[in-house]
C-alpha cells in the first residue's frame, strides 16, 4: 500500500524548472522545495533511479536533475535540483562525516560521470546543499565511466569504480588515499584477470565489509577479490567463473561472506579470510539478478525470490 502511494506521488512531481521558479516557496533557496500536489501535472520524460533507503527511514531516489527525499509514509520531504543529470541506474549512497561525537550525513550520487555529495545539513538553508565531490577539472581528460560507488563511515572513504580506470578510494574530504587496478605484478606473478587481461575491468560496486575491513569486487572475468580498506593490497582473489560472471555479495559479519549468483539460483558460503569456498546451495529463482540477498542481526540470510521472501540458513 505504502508502495503504491509512494509511486503515485512522484508521478505527480513536476520538472525542475518548474520547481526552481516556483513563487511560493520564496523563503527557501530556490533548489529547495516542499512538495505540494496541487502543482501543474507535467508529464517527465525522466526515469525513476535506483532508490537508497536510508538509516533515517527515509527513500532517496533522483529523477532526470533532481534528487527527491520521501518520508517512510510516502509523503515528500524535499527536493533539489542538481546541475547534472543522475545516473539511474546506481542508487543513492548515505555517508558521514564524523566530528567529535556529530556525525554530518550526507549522500552521494553519481550524474554524468562525477560524485555529488549532498549535505543533509545544508538542505533548507541557504548555505549550497550539492557539491561536486569527484569530477573532470575543466578542460582536462574525461574520467570515465563510474560503474559503482561506496561509502565507509567508519573508515571515512569513498570509493569509486571506473570503467577501465580501476577502484579509487578518496577521503570524505576528497584527497585521494589510493587506487588499485584489477592486475598486480608480485614478485615476478600476475595477480588477478588470470584468464585473460585484454578488456578486464573491475565491473561490480565495491562492497564494504566494516567488520574485516575490507572491500570485495569483481571483474569482467568472474573473480571476486578482497582488498584492505585502507590500501590497495588484494587480501585474496578467487575465481568463481565456474559459478557465474555476475553475482552480487553480502557480507554476513560472522567470518563469512555470500555470494548469489542469480541466474543460476546459487548462493555459496565463502570464508572472509581466505575465499575459500565453503559451501553452496540452491535457492531458487530470485526476483531480481541485481538485489543481493542481505543479512539480519541473528545472521539470517535472506533472499527476494519471486513473490516470497526466503530465510535462508541460520549461519
Ligand atoms: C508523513 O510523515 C511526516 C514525517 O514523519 C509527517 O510530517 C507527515 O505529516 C506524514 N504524512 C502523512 C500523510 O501521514
Ligand atoms: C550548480 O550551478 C550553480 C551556478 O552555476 C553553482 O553555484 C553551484 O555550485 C552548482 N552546483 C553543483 C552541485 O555543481
Ligand atoms: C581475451 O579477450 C579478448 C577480448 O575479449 C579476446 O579478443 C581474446 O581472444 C581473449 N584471449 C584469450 C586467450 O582468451
């Protein structure tokens, strides 16, 4: 029901230049607004993009140049309007900056080949909400296509996967920490793309692992590989190109790590410190290849099949 409210609603949200020369939202900054549905209906040629469900109980998703927020009832919190069309197609990520004992939330997004980071603080002040927080400098290269971005609170990082380029993990106030490629020579070995290092490429969105420490992402060429979060050392690489290409991973915080591969209905139990392979099972067809299977706090792992919702193991 809450659903279906909340998709009527943002058929109704007109575009963005609607929004920024509304009259009677004069008090605000003109990118921020409160939503009313008695504004004109203008039909959006823009998709939906991929929602982010905040801690705050709150819906983000972005739509053409707009981010909206929506109360856990359906009803609009806000909008603003960013200078740069969102990729629908990566959800929304929530991060935060820590000071003293305040923890500053924010949002980063991509559009058009950049991160934005949004200050939660800043919406309804006048003070700039949105800010470019990775990007092209004028008149230099283009950085290439963002494939999936993260962000680690506790250990302050952003990271970001690009197409071609590799991972980059940036400080929560831009500096670059690092960056790894999916190859790295060791004393005389070739780590990583072992099949075949023409167009290898890190295709996932790195996945955070707080307990360990560490970050999980795979290639082109169907290895899955942990790396520390705070450098670009490979903890461990293993290929499950026996399994499948694509699959999406769940960390379970208990020493183990699932990996679902969707297409053939698998789920595999990998130890976190090695990616041993320590057991697979069949789950059954799932409601989407893209949704990864999360874990509860008695360390269920549960599963979107089609029309159910499974619980998995007790791990
Ligand atoms: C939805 O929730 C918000 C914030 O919790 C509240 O201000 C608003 O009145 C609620 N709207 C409806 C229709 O219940
Ligand atoms: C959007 O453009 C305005 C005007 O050029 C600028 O002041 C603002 O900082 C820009 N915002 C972002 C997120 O780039
Ligand atoms: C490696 O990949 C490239 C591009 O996909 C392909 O043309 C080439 O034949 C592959 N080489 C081997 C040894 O599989």
């Amino acid at each position: 029901m809450e659903i279906q409210y909340f998709f009527i609603l943002i058929l109704l949200v007109p575009p963005a230049s609607v929004i920024s020369h509304s009259a009677a939202f004069q008090n605000f900054p003109s990118y921020v607004r409160s939503f009313s549905a008695q504004e004109p209906f203008v039909k959006g040629a823009y998709r939906l993009g991929k929602p982010l469900i905040g801690d705050d109980r709150r819906v983000y998703t972005c739509s053409g140049m707009n981010l909206f927020a929506f109360e856990s009832n359906g009803s609009m919190a806000w909008t603003i309007v960013l200078n740069y069309t969102c990729n629908v197609g990566i959800a929304p990520v929530r991060g935060g900056a820590r000071k003293l004992l305040v923890i500053y939330w924010q949002i980063y997004l991509v559009a058009e080949n950049r991160v934005l980071k949004i200050n939660l603080l800043n919406i309804g002040t006048s003070d700039s909400a949105a800010e470019v927080f990775f990007g092209p400098e004028p008149g230099t290269e283009r950085p290439g296509e963002i494939i999936g971005i993260s962000v680690s609170t506790s250990s302050s990082c952003v990271l970001i996967n690009i197409k071609n380029r590799g991972l980059f993990a940036y400080r929560l106030h831009g500096q670059l920490l690092w960056s790894a490629g999916p190859v790295l020579y060791q004393s005389g070995y070739r780590q990583g793309c072992r099949k075949n290092v023409t167009d290898c490429y890190f295709t996932s969105v790195p996945v955070i692992d707080q307990c360990e420490a560490s970050i999980y992402i795979s290639n082109t060429g169907g290895e899955l590989y942990a790396l520390s979060v705070h450098s670009p050392h490979f903890k461990w690489i293993q290929d499950l190109s026996s399994f499948g290409k694509i699959f999406t991973v769940t960390p379970g915080n208990n020493g183990r790590l699932y990996v679902t591969v969707a297409v053939r209905a698998l789920v595999l139990a990998l130890d976190v410190s090695s990616g041993t392979v320590l057991w697979q099972g069949n789950i059954g067809p799932l409601s989407s290849t893209d949704i990864a299977p999360v874990v509860d706090s008695n360390g269920n792992l549960m599963a979107c099949r089609i029309r159910s919702i499974m619980k998995l193991r007790k791990c």
